[in-house]
C-alpha cells in the first residue's frame, strides 16, 4: 500500500503569532513563506495542519 504524501506550502509569516503556532511551523518543516515540505498522512500531520491552518495551504499531489 502506497504511502499518502500531503504538500504543505507557508503562505503566511508567523510574526505576531503565538510561540505555539511557531514551534508547529517548525515541526511541520516549514519556516520560511513559500516553503514546501512533503509529509506523511497521519492524524498527527493533520492535527499540527489544522492549529496552522491560516498559515499554510495544502497543495494537490
């Protein structure tokens, strides 16, 4: 069974943003706007996207 992979893309600067929202970036890999960082589809990728959800965008595959 093939691996499900999500593209998570940061369209916003975490500047201003609680330090929980920061570490989450960073957890996700991301720390920079337009970042991309490829990972798996498991509930805990999916729970950190959607503490973030105003700061990144999930791309299609």
């Amino acid at each position: 069974m093939a691996k499900q992979l999500l593209k998570i893309r940061q369209i916003k600067s975490p500047i201003g943003r609680p330090g929980q929202q920061r570490s989450t970036l960073i957890g996700l890999g991301l720390n920079k706007i337009n970042r991309l960082s490829e990972l798996e589809d498991t509930p805990s990728v999916r729970g950190m996207v959607n503490k973030v959800k105003h700061l990144v965008k999930i791309e299609e595959s």
